[in-house]
C-alpha cells in the first residue's frame, strides 16, 4: 500500500506527529531553528504534503519544485505565509489549525495587558538588579487601573470576541472595531462598534486581533498612533506588521504612548539592534501566545486530521481555500 510522503518543516508535538509517523512515509527537519527556504524547495521535490509553520514562506518557488505536491497543512491559524491564491490555482490544497488557540491566545493578551499596565516586568527587573532599596514607597513603580477602563479591540473575530468576554469580568466599557461587525458580542457583553480613530482616541487599552493582509499592513502608523491617549497602552498578539514598528518605537520613546506590549513583530526574531529593546515601557515576548501544552499538542492533532482526511478522500476540515474543490476536486 502506498504511503503518500510527507515533510514536516518542524519537530510538531508527539500528539500530531504520531499520528502523522503511523499514516505516512514522513520526514521531519531535526533543527530546533526553522529549515532554510533552498532545503524545503529541496524536500518538496518529491513529496505529496507539507506540513509547515509560520516562518516558512511556501509560494511559486515551492510549488515549481513539487510536481506532486497536493496539500500543504499548516500549524497555525495564520497563513499569511502561503500564497494562497498561488497553491488555489495549481490545484493545491491549504489548510490551518483555527479555534483551538482561541482561548489560550486571549489568555495571553490578557497576561500582556495585565503586566504592561501594572509594570510586572519592570518590577521584576527593579529586584533583580538590587535597586529595591526601600521596603515600600507611594510612588514606587506606579501603574494603571484596568478595572473600569475603557478596553478598544481591533477585531472582533474569535480571539477578539474572547479577549471582550474577559474584559467584562473587570468591569470594563468595551469598544471594538472590525470590517464585519459583530452582533453577537454586542449582545453578550454589551460591545459598542465605533470606527477605528474613536477607539484610538478613547481608549485605554488597545488590543489587536485582525489577521495580517493587504489592508491590516501598517493599519497603525504614524498618524494613528497621534490619535492614541498618552496614557494609553497597545497590545498585539496578532501580527507584527500590523503596525509600523519605527513609528510605535518614536512614540513610545517620546512619551506619546504609556506602554506597549508585543508578541509579534515586523521581523521574527526581533532583531539584537531593534531599538525597542532599549525601552522599559514596552513588553517583548517570542511570539508565544499560543504556547500552551495542550493547545500546541491539539494544534498539532489537526495538522494530522487536515492531512488524513484529505488522502482519505475527504474535504479536510480546516480548509482555507475551498475554491480549490473547483479546479481539483478530490476525486481527480
């Protein structure tokens, strides 16, 4: 019986890859680092699925080297490292893993929101370098309120919409803004839908959760974050290059924003000379919102169903480009 070949550009939790090791002839790039872009186009040569991760681009290039190639299964909810519209037109199936990192992802805006407002980071740092000299002062690392502030979410899809239930616990008047709006969080926690430079200007904490495209590229720049409250904060948990990363740095640095928090950046890993890393009012994390045992491990276990179900004939159920059906249906 013939087992379709399959190359995996990363160690995936045991949970997923077992299962992808059982079904498949596959190959795993052994690296904790991603593979470079000459060894997937190398490996897809003669493979029938990818299973990749963010930090690989797959387009025209990958695809001219894998005249086999039928599916690529991504571990992510993002894709905006696939050309989409390229793999649609040759006939090549795409798929993610949606949902599952839902909770967990607003979990950790929330940390980040939490840690930014109340300088957690700061205040660890001030232990650590032996400058708590005084056992307790007035002014000592002073922070903000969250309970009863105003909370502008940009996007209010699944993670947005989790990030807002949150925010009721706290008492919180909720803005949120979205291309598409959202009824349903309106109703649940009671929402108000505003255009995107009234949530700038009123809000106190700004979290972002829009997925990466041509129109979210730089949706902050220079003159949206003029708008923004000295006093206020922005989380991004989404995509680094939402905002233009030069002009939150300037910004921050001259004190027209109180603090920032970030998961995500223009250029993953943040580069050693990023300015950024030289200011105390930003929070920098390596891209770990999702990173939760159990979340990356389910995470991982879709990868496996997306790709059984597609070589058993089936539309996989995380499909993110469904218009491929018309130009290869699975009985091709």
């Amino acid at each position: 019986m013939y087992r379709p070949k399959v190359y995996v550009t990363r160690e995936i939790p045991e949970r997923g890859l077992k299962k992808i090791l059982e079904r498949f002839d596959a190959e795993v790039w052994p690296e904790y680092g991603p593979p470079p872009k000459k060894v997937i186009v190398e490996k897809a040569r003669d493979v029938d699925a990818l299973v990749t991760l963010l930090s690989d681009r797959i387009d025209a290039e990958v695809f001219n080297a894998a005249p086999k190639l039928k599916i690529v299964a991504q571990m992510a909810a993002g894709f905006d490292n696939i050309d989409v519209e390229e793999a649609t037109r040759r006939g090549i199936y795409v798929t993610n893993t949606p949902g599952v990192l839902t909770e967990t992802t607003a979990d950790f805006a929330w940390a980040l929101l939490m840690a930014i407002a109340r300088r957690v980071v700061e205040a660890d740092r001030y232990v650590r370098e032996g400058k708590w000299k005084v056992s307790w002062h007035p002014s000592m690392l002073l922070g903000r309120d969250v309970y009863g502030a105003t909370l502008g979410l940009i996007g209010a899809g699944r993670i947005g919409s989790a990030v807002a239930r949150r925010a009721r616990c706290f008492n919180m008047r909720i803005l949120y803004y979205d291309i598409v709006r959202n009824p349903q969080i309106e109703k649940e926690v009671g929402a108000i839908f505003v255009d995107l430079d009234t949530l700038l200007r009123e809000s106190d904490f700004i979290s972002i959760h829009v997925p990466l495209t041509k129109e979210t590229y730089r949706l902050i720049d220079a003159e949206k974050l003029k708008l923004i409250k000295k006093t206020a904060y922005l989380i991004n948990t989404s995509r680094g290059p939402v905002i233009d990363e030069k002009a939150l740095y300037e910004a921050l640095k001259e004190g027209r924003l109180a603090g920032a928090a970030l998961d995500v950046f223009e250029r993953e890993p943040l580069p050693a000379d990023s300015p950024l890393l030289k200011l105390d009012n930003v929070i920098l994390a390596p891209h770990i919102a999702s990173a939760s045992y159990e979340t990356r491990s389910r995470m991982a276990e879709m990868v496996a169903e997306n790709l059984i179900a597609f070589f058993d004939g089936k539309i996989p159920p995380n499909l993110v480009n469904p218009d491929v059906v018309k130009v290869k249906p699975l009985s091709a």
